[in-house]
C-alpha cells in the first residue's frame, strides 16, 4: 500500500513534474511509494529509479499548488499524502536544496551515442499566439550557436515558424515519441527552449549543455506582463551555462 498516491493531469511533461515531486516527498518523509511508471515509452528512453520508504498511514493529506511550498517547509507528517490538481512548477520549489539533483537521480534519459550539435524545441500547440515565442526568438538564439548539426522538434511540426527555421538554418526536423525527444534533446550540446514543462525538462535532464532561453523583459514586452518572470527556468541560472535572449 502506498503512502504516496498521485492524480496525473496535462500531458508528458507536467506527469514527470508530478511524479518526481511524489518521489521528492516520499524521499523526504520516509513514504512508502509504490506508484508504477505509468507510460512504457518512459521504461523504453529512461532509467527510473525508485526511492520507498517504511511509514505507511491510512489517513491522506491533500497536496497542490497551493499548499506544496508548506509541505516542503515541514519537518515530519504524520498522514500520507495525495498529489492532485497541482502541477507543482512554482518557481520557489526549486529553490530547496539539492531538489532538481533528486529530480535528476530518480529520471535518468539513456545514453544515445551521437546527438547533435543543436537542438530547438518550439512550443506553439494550444499556447499559439497566446504564450508561444516569436519566429524572431529562435532565429536570433540560433544565430548566437555554432553548430554543424541540428535538429528542431515541436508539438506543432508543421507550423511555418518550424519549417522556416528548419529551411533557414537545415535543421532536421526530429518526429518521435515526447519521451524520446526529452531524452535525445538533453543530450545536444546546445538548447534552444520554449516556456513549459516539456522545454524544462529538457534542460533540467542536460548536464553540459549550453540553455538559450528568453530573458525577461522580451518576455514582457512580447505578452504585455508586467510580473513575467523566468519562472521554474530561474532554477538553470547558477547551475547550467544559461544565455538570456536580449541581455
């Protein structure tokens, strides 16, 4: 019986976010976790390493958006705990000590001999013209990388600004399953990024690549949001070799 129990909502990158903080809780509060791997393309494309404590409770504690920085704050609980409507991507989480090292411990991309040089992943899908970044965004990312191979992924492979930049710059343009272009693209030497989960996860799992992303005055001029900031892509800054566009 698990202590740990997770309601999975979104897509690929918001489950991973999901389980890897039930794992994170489980880890810190000596859970019993018992939660199988949902999805064999993951089994397929990463090594999932599985952390289960001793207490087991019968009783459970609602865990979301709005109470998981409380919980993170605490020392001991004494009820298991159930993750259900959060996505659990507040900034502020990633700012406890050595959480995006556990994160990287529990979800390992497997090895692929040779990656590219390059790689972009555009995300438009249901955020186009609402959040998605401009053509100019990638181009001008792009030009700051040399690069003699590149590959480009979206969710929405056959938008203009994707084949654009795939004819502009002869990027190929990768096709897979979300967990194989998770896996393939933390592991090019370079990282052209969108906003969300799936760009995040991305660079959370590189370990020596260069992470182009957008800085956030461009954010703010692009979206009109005062208070845009980097969000949980602040957690690359002091870790990874991170370029802001526009600064």
């Amino acid at each position: 019986m698990s202590s740990v129990r997770i309601h999975y909502d979104g897509r690929l990158g918001n489950h991973l976010l999901i389980y890897m903080m039930g794992q994170y809780l489980a880890e810190k509060f000596n859970l019993v976790f018992d939660q199988s791997v949902w999805n064999n393309e993951l089994i397929e494309n990463f090594i999932i390493n599985k952390f289960s404590g001793s207490k087991i409770f019968n009783d459970f504690e609602t865990v979301n958006d709005n109470n998981i920085i409380e919980i993170l704050n605490r020392n001991k609980i004494e009820t298991g705990i159930i993750l259900t409507g959060g996505f659990f991507q507040n900034p502020e989480i990633f700012k406890y000590p050595n959480l995006i090292d556990h994160y990287k411990k529990y979800i390992i991309p497997k090895k692929i001999k040779n990656t590219a040089d390059l790689f972009v992943h555009v995300r438009l899908g249901d955020i186009k013209n609402r959040y998605s970044l401009p053509y100019e965004y990638y181009k001008k990312s792009i030009q700051k990388v040399k690069f003699n191979s590149g590959f480009i992924s979206s969710d929405s492979i056959d938008d203009k600004i994707v084949k654009t930049l795939s004819q502009e710059f002869n990027l190929k343009i990768i096709n897979e399953s979300p967990s194989y272009t998770i896996r393939y693209g933390s592991q090019c030497k370079n990282l052209v990024l969108s906003s969300g989960s799936f760009s995040f996860l991305i660079g959370l799992f590189s370990n020596n690549s260069n992470i182009y992303f957008i800085d956030n005055k461009t954010q703010k001029d692009i979206y009109g949001i005062n208070n845009w900031d980097l969000g949980m892509f602040s957690a690359f800054v002091d870790q990874k070799n991170m370029f802001l566009y526009g600064e």
